[in-house]
C-alpha cells in the first residue's frame, strides 16, 4: 500500500477524529429516534417531540461518559497489560534504537514501557506528548535483532505521528458506550419477560444492538487501514521493508499477549487470526482487528 504521506495522514487522521466525535453522537442519537419511532408508531410527530426533549440529555450523558473515559484510558491500558517502564541503564539498546528514530524525524521521545512476556508484541498509546509511550515485550526485545526491533519501533512512532492512538481511544470509548446501553437494555428486557415482557424494551434491545453492530464494523475497519499506513511509515522511516517484514514474520509464530481488557487488543502490532481458505474468509476479516500478517508481510517484501 503507497503511504501517503505524513502532513496528509496526520490532517486526515485530525478530520477522521472529528468525524468520529460527531458519527458515535449521530448514532446514539439515530438509534434514540428509531426507538421512538417504533415505539410510537405512525404518530411521527410525538415521536418528534419527545426526541427533541430527550435528545440533549443524551447527548450531556455521552460526552460527560467520554470526558471521563478518555483521560484514564492511559491508566487502564497500563493496568490492563501490567507493563512497567523501561530504564535506560535496562536496556540502553532500545533506548538508542528509539532516540535515533525520533531525531531522525524532529518528534519528541515518548515513553518506554515493557512487559515481562515472552510473547512477541509491542503497541504505542497515549493522548498527548507527555502521555505517549511504546510499550515492547520482553520477548519481543529478545528474540529481535537490531534491525527488525527499529522497524517495529519505528511502526509504533509512526502511530504515533499519524495520531492514531487517539482514534484508538476515541473508536473504544464510544463503542463501549454503545456495548454498555446494548447490555443494559438486553437485562432490563430479559428482567422484564421475566414478568410477562415489555415490547419497548424489546425494540430498544433491537436497535441499539443494530447500532453497536455498526460501530463495531466500523471500529475494526479503521482499525485494519491503520496497521497498513503504519507498515508503510515504519518503511519510510528505517529504509528497510524487509526488516519489518522478518520483525512480523517472527511476531506471528508466537504473538498472542494475555491482556485483561480485549479492545486494547486492536493496539498491537500484530492481533489477525489465521482465516484460512474458507469462503468465509472475507466475512471473519470484516470482525478482524488487523489485516492478516502474511498479506502485510507480502506487501513488504513486494516494495510498498
């Protein structure tokens, strides 16, 4: 896949985060009127009204929920993978390797972290300059040689640069907003049959699972495009296709990361179940976080 370019991912990368910040609204919202919609029937008109009486409380609801949650997002991935910070007199090997990278580039370093796994697999994260960090597996530092372990750095800083990590954050907190209401409404109707049923709780369950259907797909296929345009901008970085392609060649006979929150999983380098052949193959990548890695491999090794 071309890259295309630093300056245009980053500005459309900025558009792509309003665009987020006003589609997720736009669905809770859209899934609100087409709760009242059917509940109402064909009087349209009350439906209408009730939606303007309710519509600014729910969306007060969601921006206080996501003001909240995008500020300890930091926190919960660091307790999520137990990962801890890496020292330079630790490993003054990763060190040099990433200061290279960001002096090559003119960004600032962000932080390091490391996890005692020996799993091979790394992810960048953070809101801003004094929050962003790398975070590599031990594993990872150990079984890579100099040149595959830039590669994999220098695809983390471009996530970075790209400001992906906070569409990251941003795609998380709103779908797990949308899972939260979705379970929410699914007890409140199994309670409610329970006692002889509710059929408004049962439309409500319908539509905001619709809704979360949707905002997953949409989640995992912002999250597949990322991988690529990363891949293309460690390239960019290192000169050096082929070192990333051996850095996920290894990666993916022995990646899988025991985290205890599974949407951080989409951060990772590597995170694509083996499809197979099956005809079914296209329908399971739609629900993949990650392109599949013998693909971007192939990319790599047949010149972006």
């Amino acid at each position: 896949m071309e890259y295309i370019g630093l300056h245009n991912q980053i500005a459309r990368n900025k558009w792509m985060s309003i665009l987020l910040l006003i589609a997720f609204p736009g669905l809770v919202l859209l899934g609100i009127f087409a709760f009242l919609v059917l509940s109402f029937g064909n009087d349209i008109d009350q439906a209408n009204l009730v939606f303007i009486d309710i519509a600014p409380y729910a969306l007060a609801a969601v921006g206080i929920w996501f003001f909240i949650a995008y500020f300890i997002q930091e926190r919960i991935i660091k307790m999520s993978t137990n990962s801890r910070p890496l020292e330079r007199d630790e490993n003054l090997r990763v060190y040099n390797l990433t200061e290279n990278l960001c002096i090559s580039v003119g960004m600032k370093m962000p932080n390091l972290f490391v996890i005692d796994c020996p799993s091979l697999n790394a992810f960048a994260s953070g809101i801003d300059e004094k929050s962003y960090s790398v975070t590599l597996t031990t594993g990872l530092i150990a079984e890579l040689d100099n040149s595959e372990l830039e590669g994999v750095i220098a695809h983390e800083l471009t996530h970075i640069r790209n400001k992906d990590v906070q569409l990251l954050i941003i795609s998380i907190i709103f779908v797990g907003i949308f899972a939260f209401v979705t379970e929410f409404l699914y007890n409140s109707l199994f309670n409610k049959r329970s006692r002889g049923g509710h059929i408004f709780f049962l439309i409500a369950t319908v539509v905001s699972a619709v809704v979360y259907f949707f905002s997953i797909l949409f989640k995992f296929a912002l999250s597949r495009k990322r991988e690529y345009l990363a891949d293309a901008g460690a390239v960019e970085l290192t000169k050096n296709a082929l070192a990333l392609a051996s850095a996920l060649r290894k990666i993916s006979e022995n990646s899988n990361l025991d985290v205890k929150n599974e949407d951080l999983k989409q951060a990772f380098i590597e995170n694509s179940p083996e499809n197979g052949n099956s005809f079914l193959s296209f329908f399971r990548e739609l629900f993949n976080t990650h392109p599949p890695i013998k693909k971007r491999i192939e990319i790599l090794e047949n010149g972006l």
